[in-house]
C-alpha cells in the first residue's frame, strides 16, 4: 500500500505506531545530522525527521519542493510542538523512504501566502489548486452543494438531469453555440439556464426537481461572472408564491446551519421592488446597515406613488440641484469631523468612470448642532438644517449628496452608500442578513429597439390582478419619451430575489402555465405567431395537455460559496475558471480548430 495514514491524521494517541505516508514535500529544513520535512497532501501536513544515516541520503539526492514522496517510520512526540497544525503534536521518524516522482522548481510558493500573481496562477492551476486556501474554497464549495442534496432530498426533490446541446432561442445574453457535424448548417446552442426543460417537466408530473447544473452565458466577465457557471435549479408544482419563499428560505437557512453552523432564527424580511429603489437606490440593497437614501427630487413617473420633496432644494439658485432630474443624499454616521482632504477623495471617488458622476455636495452636522457645507453660499443654515433632518441625520454625522441623471445618480448613491458601509466596518464578512425582494415590474422598455423586453424571462407570469392589463393593451410605443406612462409599465411581475449581504444569490417566478397567456407574453415582447411557433411550438404545445400551476428558482452557486467564503469573485471557488477575457490560460483556450475539422462541419472562417 502507499500510505496507512493520510497526514493530516496523526495526533499523539498514534505514538509508536509504524505507519506510511504520501505526499508532496512543502518544506525542507536541515539542521546539521537531521534533516526535518514538512509533508503535505489534501488532509493537512506531518512532520518528518530524518536521522543521520538516512541524512547521508538526503545530502547525495536533496529533496526539493514538491517532490512526491513516500516514507515509513514511527510516530513519536514532538519536543517542539507546533499548536498551529492539527498534527503539531507528533512527527515521523523515518526509517525508509522513497521518491515516488520529482518535482521541477515551481513557478510561485504552494503555500497561502503565495508569490503568484492571479495570471500565474491561473495558467499554473494544477499547482495552485494544492495551496491551502484554495483546498479550503473547494471543500466549502462541496460542503453547500452536499447540504443542498440533503435538504432538498428531504424536501422530496427529484434530481433530473437535462441537456446541454439545445435549440438557440436567445433572449437575455447571448447563446454560446455548437455546429452539427451530422446535421451541415445547423446549431446547437447550450442552455442558458435549463428554463423550458424543468417547465416540461412539471407538466409531466415531477412536481419537485432540483439541479446542480452548469450553464453558459456569452457575456462580458467581470469578479462575479464566468461564460461557464453552476445554478441551483429547481421547480415546483401546485404552488403559489407563498409555497416558493418558504421552501428555499429553508434551503439557505439549512445551508447555514450545515456549513457555517450558524443558526439563522430570524425571519427573513421583505421588501418590494420599488422600496428597494426607492430607499437604497437599487434592487439587491444590502441591509447590515442602515444609511437609506433620501430622495429630495426625482422625475414623477419614476415613482408615482411618492412625494417630490424639491421645496428642500429649489428656489436657491444652484444650477446643480435645479437642472439635475434626481438629486439624492445619504447620513453617513459619525462622519461630520471629516477633513477637507477626505471629502475631497470622496468627490474624486464618484468622479470615477464607474460610477460616473460630475461631483459630491455635503453637509457637516457638526456635534454640537452647527452645519458647515460646500454649499453654504447657496443655502442657509436652516435650509441645511431641513435637509439634514430629512436625511435622518444626527450630530456629528456627514450627509453626502448626488445630483444628475435619474439612472445614473440612483445608481451612484447607491454605490456611494455601499463603500460607506464598507469604510466604517458595517458590512462584516460574518455576518449574513437574507432578504426576499418581490413585486419587480413584468417588463423593461428597451429604447434602442422601441419595444418592451421581459425583465426576469417570458414564462414569467404577471400579478393575478395585472393580467388583464396585459391582454388588454397594445405594447406599441408611438411616441419613445412616454413610455413609462404606458400600461405595461406599471404591471408587477409574480417573481422574487434572494439577496444575501447586498448580493441577489437567487431568483425565480411563479410561471405562465396557460398557452393563451403565454402567447400574450410573447405578442407583447414583439413575437408573432411564426415566431412564437418557430422558438417555443414545443412548449405552447405541451400546455394543452393539463400543465399544472409551477414555479421556481435558480440561486448562483458559485456566488453563494464566494459569500459564505468571505470573496468578491467566485472564481476563488470554481476549481478551473477562465480569466476576465473569458479564456483558460492553462489549456490555452479557446484556441483554433484545424481546416479538416472546419470541412467536417461545413463551416468556412471569415475573419474580419
């Protein structure tokens, strides 16, 4: 055998046992006649020490980093004991040993505090997956997706594989597509999502499915996106929306405790999409921390149900705030003895093209109930007073304030309120708060093409009292600039988000289930019937023969482990990612495809 112990195993009940080890060399210190090694493989690292005659060994043939190697010996107790390692109290005294294979010098340190940068790394990822940390990533990525089998086995899930090579029905991102050696001329595209499948399914009576299932996007990449990612999917029938939150709260919650060992007993809030907005100027707010946006002017149709509060502003003469569409603003606590020098960064900050505006006001409510501002010649004091108390601000506290376009400014405080939050320690990495945001609108206009999209996807299905607004009214824009007062505009969709410290981990909807509606959703997304048959004939189809009421919900697997893992980008828990440019540089892909494989395919390049 190789090994009778992994050596992350022994502790100091093992001592005088013989026993064989494994694995990689991390570490070789020679002191004299003894040699000492680290050895290092999935479970932990052990200690070995070398006596002077296998020394003698050692001198003619040293061993390097990463060597594999095999030793016989028995465990003994360390006069040193390292409290550090799980096998700190033990080491090997090595009678035998052989080198299983060598190592070439490796191009960066395998160990935590690694001297590899991310391109190195990546192209050397076979190495890098040895590191500690990353070994830690992956044995938490494995820990979520074991808790969620459990838990939705429990449930009565049924896990049901679909397929990968589908019909390209593009309507979100673009489709990654595979030509058809034995069809010449035709694709096959790979799912975006397995969307229509678990829909099929419902109808033909697997009323609880689940998937941990890959997907594929042709998009841009950024920390938390890859062309190649992993959902929880799963659907339900004879459900309503009630059913859905309930069922995957436990999910998570089961999650947490299984994982994390946290008990997570608090009911999870909810929150409309328009509140979202409306309070921190976006749709997955982060709620560890207070701040909320206050909204002292923003164009009527945005949120009609709301007050203009510009009497705060106007009438000043101050050319930002009156010709701005939304001037917003947020107390940022215990911040009013900040420096000019800082306020300044600050401004440079919202200056930056990602965020993209054109300055930063602010209010000093100082503590003992003085207000200093960068617009004292404009407003007075107590105009500065009556918007401070507006923003719920206290003494001693910093109100920032943005003005600009509506999209851009919501946009931008609500950016702004986030690095806040993470400047003075609000938003801690152990600290987890759910949220269920609900009631988004059904459809978003799209200006270049003057028509309505769906916001989530077409086999969403309306709020029961908006379904007649939809039959009932043409989508047809006559005039671009008023589309926010037509009818389709204020119809709520039955869909829900899962957000986990600001991040959507989840989303999904109670389905259209009826091919009428489903034929209206399509017409009002601009489809006509050849369309409508040509993409989705087999679903219209198998809505004749009893679908049931369904719904459901995809939650972002790699992003869930990133955030229980405490990382920005989820390709610290993705075993072989692709870079920003969408490319494995390990495998040096994609690459080309040689002439006869292109004849194969009936496909002639064009490059230009």
């Amino acid at each position: 055998m190789f090994r009778s112990h992994t050596c992350g195993e022994l502790r100091l009940h093992h001592v005088g046992t013989e026993v064989t080890l494994a694995g990689w060399v991390q570490t070789v210190r020679k002191f004299g006649s003894i040699t000492f090694v680290d050895l290092r493989d999935r479970y932990g690292i052990t200690q070995l020490l070398f006596g002077e005659e296998l020394n003698q060994q050692l001198d003619e043939n040293p061993l390097g980093r990463e060597f594999v190697l095999q030793v016989t010996g028995k465990v003994t107790e360390r006069s040193n004991k390292n409290p550090n390692l799980p096998t700190g109290d033990v080491e090997i005294t090595v009678s035998s040993f052989k080198v299983l294979n060598k190592s070439a010098v490796p191009p960066f340190t395998i160990q935590d505090d690694t001297d590899g940068g991310d391109d190195l790394r990546m192209k050397y990822r076979f190495l890098d997956l040895r590191r500690n940390a990353v070994k830690k990533n992956l044995e938490l990525r494995y820990a979520v997706n074991r808790a969620t089998r459990d838990y939705l086995h429990q449930q009565g899930f049924m896990d049901i594989e679909t397929p990968f090579l589908i019909k390209s029905t593009p309507e979100g991102a673009r489709d990654f597509v595979v030509p058809s050696r034995m069809n010449p001329g035709q694709f096959y595209a790979l799912p975006q999502s397995p969307q229509t499948f678990k829909q099929l399914l419902m109808v033909s009576g697997y009323d609880r499915y689940y998937q941990i299932v890959k997907c594929f996007r042709d998009e841009d990449l950024r920390a938390d996106r890859q062309p190649e990612f992993t959902q929880i999917d799963c659907e339900m029938a004879f459900v309503e929306q009630e059913d859905i939150l309930n069922m995957f709260e436990g999910l998570i919650k089961f999650i947490f405790k299984h994982v994390k060992d946290i008990d997570y007993t608090e009911a999870v809030e909810r929150m409309s999409w328009e509140a979202a907005m409306w309070n921190y100027g976006n749709d997955k707010p982060d709620i560890r921390f207070g701040m909320k946006v206050a909204n002292l002017k923003f164009p009527s149709h945005t949120f009609p149900s709301k007050e203009n509060n510009s009497n705060l502003i106007d009438s000043a003469d101050f050319k930002v705030f009156d010709e701005a569409e939304t001037v917003v603003a947020i107390a940022v606590p215990g911040c009013a003895e900040y420096s000019r020098k800082q306020t300044d960064e600050l401004t440079e900050w919202v200056k930056r093209p990602q965020i993209g505006m054109k300055g930063l006001v602010f209010i000093k409510y100082n503590a003992d109930g003085s207000l200093k501002s960068s617009v004292d010649k404009f407003y007075s004091e107590e105009r500065l007073k009556a918007i401070a108390d507006f923003a719920e601000a206290k003494p001693g506290d910093l109100i920032l304030i943005l003005a600009g376009a509506e999209e851009r400014t919501r946009k931008a405080i609500s950016e702004l309120r986030l690095e806040m939050g993470k400047r003075l320690g609000l938003r801690k990495e152990d600290e987890f708060k759910l949220l269920w945001v609900l009631d988004f609108p059904l459809f978003e206009y799209d200006e270049e093409g003057n028509r309505w999209v769906a916001r989530h996807h077409p086999f969403t299905s309306p709020k029961p009292s908006d379904i007649e607004t939809m039959i009932g009214n043409n989508p047809v824009i006559e005039n671009a600039a008023e589309y926010l007062k037509h009818p389709y505009a204020n119809i709520k969709a039955n869909a829900y988000d899962m957000v986990l410290n600001g991040n959507e981990i989840g989303g999904g909807s109670i389905r259209i289930y009826q091919r009428e509606l489903q034929e209206k959703m399509f017409a009002a997304l601009g489809m006509d019937k050849e369309e409508q048959q040509h993409k989705f004939g087999f679903l219209l189809g198998a809505f004749e023969y009893g679908a049931p009421p369904h719904g459901g919900i995809a939650f972002g697997f790699d992003r869930l482990c990133s955030i229980l893992g405490g990382s920005e980008s989820i390709r610290d828990f993705i075993a072989f990612p692709k870079n920003n440019s969408g490319r494995d540089v390990m495998l040096d892909a994609p690459s080309t495809i040689d002439d006869k494989q292109l004849d194969e395919l009936n496909i002639k390049l064009d490059l230009k």
